[in-house]
C-alpha cells in the first residue's frame, strides 16, 4: 500500500471532496502546491467504454491555447528535402538509418515526440517495438505522419500533445504548468475536454466521460464537475 507524506496528506485533508467547477479545482491546486518544482497540472478521465473491444478505441490530439509549458523534444524520420525543412521548423533530431539503428539496437528514446514522412514509415516500423509501447510511434491519426514536417515540428513545440485511453479506461493528459495563469490553464483543460469528448467511438453508447479529475505532479486528484460549457 501506498504512503503518502505529510505535505500530501495535508492537501488531500483541505482538497474538496464533491465535483466544483474547473476554474475552482484549478485555484485551489494553484493555491496548494505539492512540491518545490513547477509542477504539472494533469486532466484525468475514467470513460465509459469497453476497453477489450478493439473497435472502441479512444486516441487523439489536442492542441493546447496557452501551450503545455513544456520543452518538447522533437524527432523526425526524413531526408532530403523534407529533412531540410524539418531542421529549419527547429526539429531537435533529424534522420533516417542512423536513428532507427540508434533506436532499434541501443533502445535509445531520449525524445517526447517522433514525426516521419510517409515514405520513411516503410523504415520506420522497424522501431515499432521500442516505439510503440513508449506510445512514441508515429501515427497518421495524430498527425505524425505527414508530408510536411515543418508544420508537424511547430505543432508539436507549440503545444499539441496526444492523449489515448489506457486498458483500464483510463486517460490522462497535460494541460500546462502550474505556473501559468488561473484563466490560461482552465483554457487548456477545457481544450482537452473538448478533443477527448470527440474522440467518443460511434460504438460507445450513454455516458462517455464518466469522472474528470485535475490534480499536479505530486498533488492529490480535485474532481470537477462535468459541465456543457467544459464539453
């Protein structure tokens, strides 16, 4: 069983026990911070769907208004001229055999984000061991695989981030650093609120998001309230 410390205690006694509103959640995390860091804030979901049926898949992006505060390290598979146009979009990696072997052979993942042209997929499998459990591989359904890197590179360091549900229902995703403001992370929260809600498969039926859940780092959960105005 878990053991909490004292400073986590303390905030879980004062944390409100019943669903308030985003904006209420966000100020009191705000107002209790659970570490010396600048903590992230993290929007968790328990959704209602079959998490065995293979059809019912729950996977996207979002691209956060206020950016998730984070320095996101961007990879791209690519050569030529695409190469070219990944590295002037400000890619902190670029290429195409030396990577795969760096990541095939050494298991090498020191990156947040991994882009690949459509032609460079056909090598780019290779890595999909290493990759794919990391969720790292990349996907056309969240726009990591494109013919134009350049915009997939600014995306991703202007703060897109991609969200899937786990086998348990479960789904988490950033949405900033504590330290930005109140209004900016309720933006973002909302924001992911909004992509996870469109992602709800066709075969799912009634309540889609059950629970919505903020909390930080190393702080405990805060429910909120699942309002209109925040789907």
């Amino acid at each position: 069983m878990a053991k909490f410390g004292k400073k986590y205690r303390a905030i879980l006694k004062d944390a409100p026990k019943q669903p308030v509103s985003i904006e209420e959640a966000i100020k009191f995390i705000k107002a209790h911070p659970a570490a010396k860091f600048d903590e992230t804030l993290d929007v968790a979901f328990c959704l209602g769907t079959n998490c065995v049926r293979s059809d019912s898949p729950v996977r996207g992006t979002v691209k956060l208004p206020a950016g998730s505060g984070k320095n996101v390290k961007v990879l791209v598979f690519a050569g030529g001229e695409h190469a070219d146009q990944a590295k002037a979009a400000g890619a902190d990696y670029v290429g195409m055999d030396d990577l795969i072997e760096k990541i095939t052979k050494d298991g090498w993942c020191d990156f947040d984000v991994a882009i690949a042209t459509i032609e460079a997929m056909k090598n780019v499998r290779k890595c999909a061991r290493v990759l794919g459990p990391r969720g790292l591989m990349p996907n056309p359904k969240t726009g990591t695989v494109t013919d134009d890197p350049a915009t997939a590179v600014k995306e991703a360091k202007a703060g897109k981030v991609d969200f899937r549900m786990d086998k348990t229902g479960n789904c988490c995703v950033i949405a900033g650093k504590l330290s930005f403001d109140a209004d900016k992370l309720a933006q973002n929260v909302k924001a992911v609120v909004s992509a996870v809600n469109a992602a709800k498969p066709a075969t799912v039926k009634g309540q889609f998001i059950k629970t919505l859940t903020l909390c930080s780092t190393m702080g405990p959960g805060v429910p909120c309230i699942l309002s209109m105005d925040a789907e």
